[in-house]
C-alpha cells in the first residue's frame, strides 16, 4: 500500500547537505568543529544517508548554509 505521507529521503538529504557544505566553502572540517564533534563520521554518515542530523544539528546546518532547513531536507512524495 502506498502511503499518502511525505517521507523523507537520507540520502538525497546527504547529497544536499554535501552541495550546500561546498557551496558555501565549507570542509568536513569547518562542520566538525562548529558541531564539536571529535571525529567527523557523523557528517560522513549524512553524507551517505546512514543518518540524518537531528533538529538541533538541521537548525545549525541551515545557519551555516544560509538557507532554510526545508532547503536541506529532501522529502519524497
């Protein structure tokens, strides 16, 4: 059964995340720190969609990114 709600895609949401990042000249490394992550496999996890950043990590993503987290967010319908 199809379903009639928006889901929303992890990879083509890392894709984004990974085109926003080097829009904006931004390294792995520049996210890394502005998260505090010690080691930057979280991003690589975004990246390859494994994972998707929470609300908190979106709101900090869209800051640096200068855009919207609607923007980020990949949703399939």
């Amino acid at each position: 059964m199809l379903s009639r709600f928006p889901k929303i895609s992890p990879k083509r949401t890392g894709k984004n995340i990974q085109d926003l990042m080097l829009k904006n000249g931004l390294s792995v490394k520049d996210l890394q720190e502005a998260f505090g992550f010690e080691y930057p496999q979280a991003i690589y996890k975004w990246f390859r969609g494994e994972s998707l950043p929470n609300i908190d990590n979106l709101v900090v993503l869209a800051t640096l990114f200068h855009t919207t987290i609607d923007k980020i967010i990949a949703i399939n319908r």
